[in-house]
C-alpha cells in the first residue's frame, strides 16, 4: 500500500485467485477507512471510495494505465454516493474512447466539408402541385463512402456537435433556396431539428440570424420538422419557440406523428401547422388493420383541428391509392422520388406528373370505408401465412373461411350483399374461399416440410388476394 499524494492512496492486492476473490480484501479496507478515530472529546470519522481493476487484461497493460483505469473508477464510486467500491468495466471504457473518437471525426467532417444536404420533394398527389422538399443530411465520408443519417446522427444526440449540426443545416438550406429563388425556382425546404438545438436559449434568436442574410426569400420559404416526442417533452417551451418562429415566417411541422402521445390536449396547446403521418403507418397500412386505423386516426385528427397532413413513406402506387381514397392528398416518399443532391431536383419537377390512376382515385364516402378495411384484413390474413412459412409465428390465421377477420365483415353483409355494390359477393366469395383453400395447402407442406410445394402455393395465393383486392377496388371506383 502506498500513498501517491493528497488524499489518494494505491493498494495492490497480489495471489488472487480470481476476481471473486478480492471483494471480502476490498470490504476490509471500506471498513477499516471507516473506522472512527478518538481525538480528544471528539470522535472523527472518513470514509474511502475505491476503484478497482484488475491485471492481466486482454490487452497489454503498463503500471501507468492501471493506476488510470482505478482513478477513473474511484471517481465513479464518489458519484454513485461514496463509500463504496466500483470496478473499471474495460469495454464501457472501450465504448467511451470510440464515442469520443467519433465525435472527434464527425467535428472533422463538418470543418472539413464532408457533410451534404439531398432533398426529398413532397407533393400532392393527385394534382402533381410540388409543395416542398425535406432536407435530409448525408455524410461523404471519405473513406466510407455516402453515410445515412443513422450511421452518425445518434453519436452526437445532446452533444454540442448537435447544435453545430443543425445549425450548418439550417444555413445550408437556405443558401440552396436563395439559389433556386435566384434562378426562377420557389421551392420551400423543411429542415429536421433536434431536441437539444431546439432548446438553445438563443435558437430563435440565431434563427433570425440565418435568415437575415437572405432578406430576398419570401415568407415561408423555410419550415422546421420537429420530432412529436421531443416536442411534448416541454411543451410550454416548444409552444413559445413555433409562436416566436411563426411570426418571422417560418412553420413548423410535427414529424413522426402518431409514434408519441399524439394527445388531444397536447395538439391543442402545439400551434404547429403541419402533422407528417409517421412512415411505419403508412407503409405498413396495406395488410395491417391497427396501422390503418392509426392512419385513419391522425387524419380525423388533422381535419378536426385544422392542421395540414403529410404521409411519410408512400412507396408503392396502393400506397398513394388508398391515401387519396382516404382524403390525404399530400405525401412524399421513394415511389415520388428518392432524396436526391440539389443539382438533380430541377430536372426531376421538369419531369414529374403523378400517375393517372391517383389523379382518377375519388375520395371515399364515409360508408364505403369498411371495404378498405375489409382489403386490408384480407391482405393481412395472407401475410400471417407468409410469417408462418417463414417461421416468425406458430401459428397460422384461421383457416375457416368464416373465422378469419375478412369473413366476419362478409357474414354481416346483407344476405344478398350490400345495395351499394350490386353482384360484389359473388365475386369475392368464391376469391375467398380459393384463397382459404390454398392455406389449408400451404399448412399441409408446412408441417410435411415440404417447402418448395409450399412457395409455390404461396405464389398461387398472392395472385387469389390480389384478384380479391381488385374486385373491391373496382366496386369502389364505380
């Protein structure tokens, strides 16, 4: 045992069988710190926090870097409340080096250049009107090629870094826009705000600043995207912070919508002008009954207090189609357009037009809903037979044709069917229970572990479901 200065004192403990082994040895020396001492009248009493790791390691270890690694313990044993022991964990420590490394690389990259903006455009889609585009950060590494944002944004969540970020992404933004502006191109952006950026004290403030040095753009020509989360988290602020923003031009759009608590009273409070309908939902709404709903939801919402929806995540031509026929008219994703560099977006609205078929898609009445409904629990049932064959549930749906989701809203049709759609039972009935048939198949090979014969049925079935779906459709439509 040695003292290697001030209050600090070193003890190396040696012949230890393990690591088990050195707890009682530490307990002793806690205990014999902590016994009192007699000075006078008076009794005094110290306690030790210890730090404690270990020799050999996995890697090769000098007598300096030992005495390091059980100071950074000590000092964790004073935080959690002292008077204790704490052991040097070598892979938090591993993972602590690595963060700050790449914090490091990433404050680089942004010195450097290396960071770019691509934008996504939104539009509507039935009449092809271009609304804006989303400003989506890329990092050009120069060894790992073009990152996404996951690949570094979360590395610098509350970091300082964070608001460096957000605020090169802001004036990157705008300096694209004033350069469109310049050359005949109104198009407003939208930027993505993080938390800790959004609650600076002077993030208004510096704001104003960024758009001070582009007096030419008109009103609205910027819009931020904040995170629902986030936003309810300080609801006051974040209420202080759009009313501030508003009244220099810039909206705000609640991103990610329906993944928080999406609370009335909540809505109510935010004055945000825009809700974007997350992307999970409405990717996933074709053949899963609860996102459908959560979808259906935001819109009711969106419509009862006056806010402006945008779907997130439209990726194929149902996609559109069934937004539109449920009244949401605005989107963006991957089947409009890809984020793409700002060089190419010209070029793209030169040659964008939405399809025919969503300009021809009418908005349902209310009660023609049920039958979207009613595709999507078809869909679903023969997407439960997909998991089962590839071994991500046990069990598969109901194979009566009269338990499944789908057969319970036939059942309640009228004998003949409904009025409104005249011959529809007889044409989706027979597709049903084909389709039902075709599980009993696919179960069959399933469990014989026949699994080719199953692809194939599987093959058979998407062509049943997607006649089914077809014919409700064509009811709709006519």
């Amino acid at each position: 045992i040695a003292r290697l200065g001030g209050d600090e004192f070193v003890a190396v403990l040696i012949d230890l069988p393990d690591i088990q082994s050195s707890v009682p040895l530490i307990l002793r020396l806690l205990a014999a710190t902590a016994e009192p001492v007699q000075v006078d009248e008076r009794e005094l009493k110290v306690s030790a926090s210890i730090g404690v790791t270990f020799f050999p390691q996995a890697s090769d270890m000098e007598a300096d870097q030992l005495l390091r690694q059980a100071d950074q313990a000590m000092y964790q044993a004073k935080l959690a409340g002292k008077n204790r022991y704490h052991v040097f964990d070598a892979e938090l420590d591993k993972n602590v080096r690595g963060h700050h490394a790449s914090l490091e690389r990433i404050r680089l990259g942004l010195e450097q250049g290396e960071f770019r903006l691509h934008y996504q455009p939104k539009v509507n889609m039935r009449t092809g009107q271009v609304l804006g585009a989303e400003a989506l950060i890329r990092w050009q590494h120069p060894d790992n090629g073009l990152l996404l944002p996951a690949a570094f944004l979360s590395e610098i969540q509350g970091h300082a870094l964070d608001v460096a970020v957000g605020d090169w992404v802001i004036e990157t933004a705008l300096a694209q826009v004033a350069h469109w502006h310049a050359g005949g191109l109104a198009i407003p952006v939208s930027v993505n705000v993080a938390a800790h950026h959004l609650q600076q004290p002077d993030f208004v403030n510096r704001l104003k600043n960024h758009l001070s040095r582009y007096p030419e753009l008109p009103p609205g020509s910027l819009q931020l995207e904040v995170l629902e989360s986030n936003a309810l988290n300080d609801i006051e602020y974040v209420s202080g912070v759009i009313r501030r923003c508003a009244a220099m031009g810039v909206e705000l759009a609640l991103d990610d919508f329906g993944t928080g608590y999406s609370s009335l009273t909540y809505l109510k409070r935010l004055p945000a002008n825009v809700l974007k309908i997350d992307q999970s939902f409405v990717r996933d709404m074709l053949d899963d009954p609860e996102d459908l709903a959560i979808l259906e939801g935001v819109l009711g919402l969106a419509d009862a207090f006056r806010r402006q929806a945008i779907a997130e995540g439209v990726e194929s031509m149902a996609h559109g189609r069934m937004l539109l026929q449920l009244g949401c008219e605005l989107a963006q994703g991957y089947f409009i357009a890809m984020p793409m560099p700002p060089e190419d977006l010209p070029t793209w609205l030169a040659q964008w037009q939405p399809p025919e078929s969503w300009r021809q898609t009418r908005v349902l009445a209310h009660e023609d809903v049920p039958l979207v409904h009613a595709a999507v629990e078809h869909r679903a049932w023969v997407r439960g037979m997909e998991e089962l064959l590839r071994g991500a549930r046990m069990n598969g749906p109901p194979l009566n044709p009269e338990e499944c989701r789908f057969g319970h809203w036939l059942a309640s049709l009228p004998g003949q069917g409904d009025a409104r759609y005249p011959g529809l039972m007889e044409r989706i009935e027979p597709l049903h229970r084909r389709v039902h048939g075709l599980g009993e198949q696919l179960v069959a090979h399933h469990e014989a572990g026949r699994r080719q014969e199953a692809r194939e049925v599987l093959a058979a079935m998407h062509t049943v479901r997607d006649a089914l779906v077809e014919a409700l459709f064509a009811h709709l439509e006519h």
